[in-house]
C-alpha cells in the first residue's frame, strides 16, 4: 500500500473510531433517560448510507463530511412533537438528566483513552532507555554537566523509565521557561543532580525540538551508514538505492555514520540530495528527494529506508519494554489520560495568553499525516495516537464555547443557578459568537496545515 492510501485510511479509521465513540456516549445515556433518539450520524453533509433500527426506528446514517458526527434528539424546539412523544423529548427532561447526556460524550472519549492505555500498559509499551548522549558545547545541557552515558532516572520528583518520559515531563516545564532538576545516574554508577536551565527557549522553540535547543539527546550508538531494508513505495527505493548500500557522502558532505546521514535526510524535506553510495566495492551517484512529513509541527525528510541491522542491534540493547500487571496499570492509565487533559488545557491556556504559539494547533490535515505516520510505525503506537486523540477531543468539547457539549454545560448551570432556562435569544446569539469563534479556530488550524506542508 502506498504511504497516501495508508495515510487516508488510517485518519479515517481514527476519526470513526472517535466520532462513534462520542456520540455513543450521548446515545446511550439519553436512551437511559428515555429521550427518543431521530438520527445517528458518522460524519456531516449527504448521507451515504441510511438504516433504521429499533422501536423508534432511529437513523443510523454514514454521511459524505468524515469530519465529526452527532446525536439527533426528539426536541420541541426543532418542530412538532407529537403529545404521546413530548415527555420523551430532550427539551422536557430535568436539568441534571440533560448535563448527564451532554457530558456522556466527552467521557466516552476519556474512557476509550483511559482502556487504550490500560490495554498498553498491559501489553508492554516498547521504548528507549533514558540515557543521554554527549551534548553539543554551549547548550543548557552543557552547563547543567548532563554527559554521555548518564541515565535519567527522575525529571523533578516524577521518575523515569524511558526517553519519552524524559521528554513529556522536560516539555510540561519547558512551557514554564524556568529550571528543573534531573536526577541521573552517571557511567561510573554515582548518582548525581543536573539542574537544568529552559530559561532560554522561546515560544518559536517548543514548535520545534525543543531538546535539541537544550542540547539534550539520547545515546546513540557509532555505527557506518549502511542502508537496511527499503520500504515499499518509498523514495529511497524510486531513487534506485539499495539494501546494503553505503553512503559516502551527501552533495559535498562526507558522511561517516549512520546519524550524520539521517541528520542530513531530515534537513531537507522534499528537495533534492546527491548521494555517492558505494555498492559491491563500487562507487556511484544516485539523485534522491526525500519525501516531506510531518514532525511535530515542524517537516522533516524521510527516504523510508531501515537502519542496519548492526545499529538495531544495539538499539535492542538499548530500548525497555514498560509494562505492568492489571491492577497496578489501572492508576497509571488513570494518570495518564489527567495528566493529558491538564497539560492540554493549560497549554490552550498559554496559548490564549501569548506564552505559546498558534502554531502548535493542528487541523485535519496534520492529524491524518501522523495517523498514517502511527499506523505505520505498528498497532501500539497508532493505539497510542488514537488515545491521545481521544483525550483532545474530550477537552475541546468540554471548553465553554456554544455549539459543543462545554457551551451546553454553561447553559445548564446557568439555569440552576438563576432557577429557569436560558433565554432563546440568549442562546441564539451565544451560537452566533460560538460558531465565528469555532470557524476562527478552523482556519487557524488548516492555516498551520497548508503551512507545515509548504514551509515545514
């Protein structure tokens, strides 16, 4: 399959996941409170597919707009209600039944991230031992002494078993721009303390790699630029290299080893490389155009070639396998879906404030790049990228904007605090501003899609 077809099944795969999800949450609560549910629909605009089912012959409709979904409920303010049918409509239920069906939705999005990460923990969630690699001179790793070798063991008071978790907790303080301890483990076995200073970052850099800027980078083993296996479809394999290649240099570049050689591919997204390669004791010129995706907010160059077999077998030296049994993955799992949901409200937050850019907010265009990026990297990380989804989209609905579940909540409250209903035309132009704030998001978020495809 080629890399756009995986792409395009993969975003639609996690979107209906997700979409149904949701809705899911806010049909089967209103049918516990008894409210007629008209129509379910996966996706917006003309309906593709039509099927009625149960008592009250629902609509089950698959629509042509895979971009969301939603839940039609007998209502009186949408027309006539037949008066056998008006104790059933969403309109006439008590305040607290109608918050319990609105927030149904964004809690089945939590509970699916919150199963998806027990299932992992479960299972096993592969990644690199937290171990640092020498940090070039002049950077805030530098002068906090972090040196080849070290282990992390803890950023602040929260331990660590993998680079990932270095890097989620170093980017929750990063935001901050203060310092942070880092407890580490030197290569002779003395423990010892780094504090390390993010006082220097700007909002520009946590758009991108932010450790790089700190100068803090994983231990990677010295091993010759031998290329692997290629990819199906790949550019490395339009391009006419080979498994067992070896690359000399890239234009006027020498390269020696295998991370000079992805370094060099990764700078240049989309634009064209010379590569001399030497094959069977033969040296040749080889043009290759690494394609262009999506790395953070930011492109990168990617061939698709795999690392050699030397270098996997060190990295297999390097990486752990997290898991844990049934019991004690239930609080982990647990602190992984509030820790998300904090992170992310605090990070619109900095957002709404200036602290952090715009940039970082992504549209439909950047989610299906990396779902496809996920889906190809294995089942674990895509479940991994559709938790975490998951989690956003449980804390967007919940904002108090009008048009999603949050703005409804506030209508509802209001009502319990002032002991009626919300005024019509209180509520009308409460869609009004919710809609111009929503389209206003929309365009921001495609804005920095286009932009991450043409500019990276």
């Amino acid at each position: 399959m080629t890399n756009a077809f995986i792409t395009i099944v993969s975003f639609l795969v996690t979107v209906g996941v997700l979409v149904v999800v949701h809705e899911f949450g806010h049909y089967l609560v209103a049918r516990w409170a008894g409210v007629k549910i008209l129509r379910f629909s996966v996706g917006f605009g003309r309906p593709l597919m039509v099927r009625r089912r149960g008592p009250d012959q629902t609509e089950w409709v698959l629509a042509s707009i895979p971009l969301g979904g939603y839940v039609k409920m007998l209502d009186e303010r949408e027309g006539p209600v037949p008066e056998a049918d008006k104790k059933r409509a969403f309109n006439n239920q008590n305040v607290w039944t109608r918050i319990l069906i609105v927030i149904a939705g964004p809690s089945a999005n939590f509970l699916l991230a919150f199963l998806v990460y027990w299932g992992l923990f479960i299972a096993g969630m592969p990644g690199l031992k937290p171990v640092a690699g020498d940090p070039p001179p002049a950077t805030a790793a530098a002068y906090a002494g972090l040196a080849n070798g070290d282990t992390v063991t803890a950023v602040g008071d929260e331990p660590v078993t993998t680079w990932n978790d270095v890097r989620w907790l170093l980017l929750k303080e990063a935001v901050k721009r203060g310092t942070t301890d880092i407890e580490v483990r030197t290569a002779s076995g003395a423990t010892a303390t780094r504090r390390l200073d993010m006082s220097g970052l700007t909002k520009d850099d946590l758009d991108k790699d932010f450790l790089a800027k700190l100068g803090l980078r994983n231990f990677r083993p010295r091993a010759p630029a031998l290329l692997g296996r290629l990819l199906p479809g790949s550019a490395a394999e339009r391009s006419g290299l080979a498994q067992g290649d070896r690359v000399v240099s890239i234009g006027t570049k020498p390269i020696d080893t295998w991370f000079e050689f992805t370094a060099e591919v990764s700078a240049n997204p989309g634009r064209p490389l010379q590569l001399e390669v030497e094959r069977a004791g033969r040296r040749m010129q080889l043009r290759a155009t690494p394609d262009s995706v999506a790395d953070g907010d930011n492109r990168i160059g990617r061939l698709g070639v795999e690392a050699p077999a030397e270098l996997k077998r060190e990295y297999e030296k390097m990486t752990t396998l997290v898991r844990y049994n049934p019991i004690a993955a239930i609080p982990k799992a647990a602190h992984k879906v509030w820790d998300l949901s904090v992170f992310s409200i605090k990070m619109l937050g900095r957002m709404i404030v200036g602290d952090i850019s715009w940039k970082n907010l992504s549209g439909p265009i950047t989610i299906a790049d990396y779902a496809g990026q996920s889906a190809q990297a294995g089942w674990i990380t895509w479940l991994g990228f559709l938790a975490l989804v998951s989690v956003s989209l449980g804390v967007l609905n919940l904002l108090p904007i009008p048009l999603l579940d949050g703005g409804h909540l506030v209508y509802y409250f209001a009502e319990i605090v002032q002991g009626h209903a919300v005024t019509e035309r209180t509520m009308e132009i409460g869609q009004r501003l919710g809609l111009a704030l929503l389209l206003a998001l929309t365009f921001f978020a495609f804005y920095n899609d286009i932009n991450r495809l043409f500019t990276g």
